[in-house]
C-alpha cells in the first residue's frame, strides 16, 4: 500500500510540474510575442540595430515557446503502436530546435553589427531608449515567470536562454542608446549587439549539447554504467556476472537500460529479476529495466564483466 501510495504522489507530482510549465510558457509567449511587435516598429523608426536584433530575437523567442508549449501537450500523449515510448522526447527536440534557431539567429546579428560597424547607421537615441527600458520590463517578468517553473527540464531551459538573451539585449540597447545620446558615437550600437551574441551563443551551444545527448541515447549524466554490475553482482546473491549494459536517456528525467546477467545454476531467474529491478530503482533511480537472464555463456560474447 505504502508503495503504491508513493507512486500515485509522484505520477501527481509530475502532471503537477507539467501543468505548471505548461501555464508559465504560455504567459511568457503571450509577454514576449505582444512585445515584439512593439520593439520592431520603434526599431525601424529609430533606426537601432541593437533593437532590431533584439526585436529579431524576439522573434525566434516567440516561435520558439510556441513550438516548446506544443512539445509539452504531445508530451502527454499515450504510447500507440507507432511510437511504443510515446511523446516523451517532443520537448528535448523543441530545446534543441531553439538551441540551433539561436546560434543561426546570432549569426545574422554578427554579420549586419560588423556591416554597420563599418558603414555606422544614424540612430534616434530617443525612442529606442524608451522601447529598450519598456522591453526590459517586459523581459524581466518573462524571466521571473520561468524561472518558478522546473529549471531542470530542457525546454524550460531552452525557454530561459532565449529570454535571457531578449534581457542582455534590452541592456545593450539602453547603454547604447545612452552613449549615443551623450556622445553621438554611433558604433556602440553594433558593438553591443555583438557582445550580447557573444553570451548568448554560449548557453545557446550547451542546450544544443545537452539535447543532442539525449537525442542521441546518450547515458544519463547522473549515471555511470560502470558502477551497475559490481554493485548488482556484490549485493544480489546468485549472480554471476553481468554484461552488455546499456543505458540511455528517453528525456531528460526518464533513463532506460537494459543489460545481460548470467546466474548460477540453483539462482531462480523470477527472483534474481526481480531483485535487479529493485536494486536498479533504488540505487540508480532506473525504473525502466530489461533484464536476459543466462544460465551458459552469452550467445554473442564470452559471459565476462564489461561494466
């Protein structure tokens, strides 16, 4: 009973945490798309790249979180015969589509800051101060709003670079247009622009990284495979050794893993699964466990330790 009672709080747990990311990427969609009309039309008429690349930013900001709030709905999709996981991974690709949406985006904004830093653009330091303050604003509720949610899930951090970059931006752009004002030097504009990129780019590349680990069954970062036979052969009696264990990531908060464990003869296969199984989920936190159990020699490979 205890146990059972322990899985319905976490599975609660869990839709909880979903629903509450859900809400917050909407809100900040809703924050960040409304603005960004706002930033595009002040950025042509001041004539600000700074604003513009932020307002550019925005953009991919917007499309970004939408594509994120759509991977958490199909996220709860059931497993079908197509795909027998299910949905899990739909928000690891929307984290890595903004990861590579920002790094094509920043090499747009470095290419027109060295174009204008070589050929400066007049700039109205007026207007682009004030949709630079007001995007701040905007920026910084967008931040406070997902920072409350689980900064752990990859879509939500996707989700908190693009809105961090959008903040960094609305700083350049107000020093920016302050220097300007009080020096009339206009390629402070272009520089800022740059450095900006220059920040984001490295959040950018290692949500790319850590996606694409997953994308690519990559072990769990918190897991060392080499750990699992010594402690499932030193802590289970009847087990022999144990081989070819792989483990992958399904998303970033789900690991699966399979492996090979040859028995001695008296050892009852049932109870030794069942007992790696146990040993896995509490030990290593691995809930998703496929066990070949073997009484000989692997069929593919002599039956010694590879852990």
């Amino acid at each position: 009973m205890t146990a059972r009672y322990g899985v319905r709080n976490r599975a609660r747990e869990g839709m909880d945490t979903h629903g509450l990311n859900m809400q917050r990427i909407f809100w900040v969609l809703l924050l960040i798309g409304s603005f960004m009309v706002v930033e595009v039309t002040v950025g042509l008429i001041s004539g600000s790249l700074a604003l513009l690349a932020d307002a550019a930013h925005m953009l991919v900001d917007t499309v970004s979180l939408l594509i994120a709030l759509l991977a958490f709905k199909l996220s709860r999709r059931p497993a079908d015969k197509a795909r027998t996981y299910g949905y899990d991974r739909f928000p690891v690709l929307a984290a890595y589509t903004n990861g590579i949406s920002l790094i094509f985006i920043i090499g747009w904004i470095f290419a027109e800051a060295a174009r204008r830093f070589f050929q400066p653009t007049e700039v109205l330091a007026g207007p682009m101060l004030a949709a630079a303050v007001l995007g701040l604003v905007v920026n910084i509720t967008a931040f406070s709003l997902l920072h409350g949610a689980d900064r752990e899930n990859l879509n939500i951090r996707g989700a908190l670079i693009h809105v961090l970059g959008d903040m960094l931006g609305s700083v350049a752009a107000i020093t920016a247009a302050l220097v300007i004002m009080m020096t009339g030097w206009m390629p402070i504009d272009a520089l800022l622009s740059i450095l900006v990129g220059l920040l984001v780019l490295r959040s950018a590349s290692c949500l790319v990284k850590d996606a694409s680990h997953v994308l690519l069954e990559g072990v769990p970062k918190q897991l060392d495979v080499h750990e699992i036979g010594p402690d499932l052969v030193s802590s289970i009696p009847g087990i022999e050794n144990v081989h070819h264990v792989h483990a992958w990531s399904l998303s970033q908060d789900r690991s699966l893993l399979t492996l090979h464990a040859r028995i001695m003869q008296d050892a009852h296969p049932d109870t030794v699964v069942a007992a790696i199984q146990a040993r896995l989920s509490e030990r290593f936190n691995i809930h998703h466990v496929t066990v070949q159990i073997e009484l000989e020699d692997c069929s593919d490979k002599p039956a010694t330790p590879d852990y």
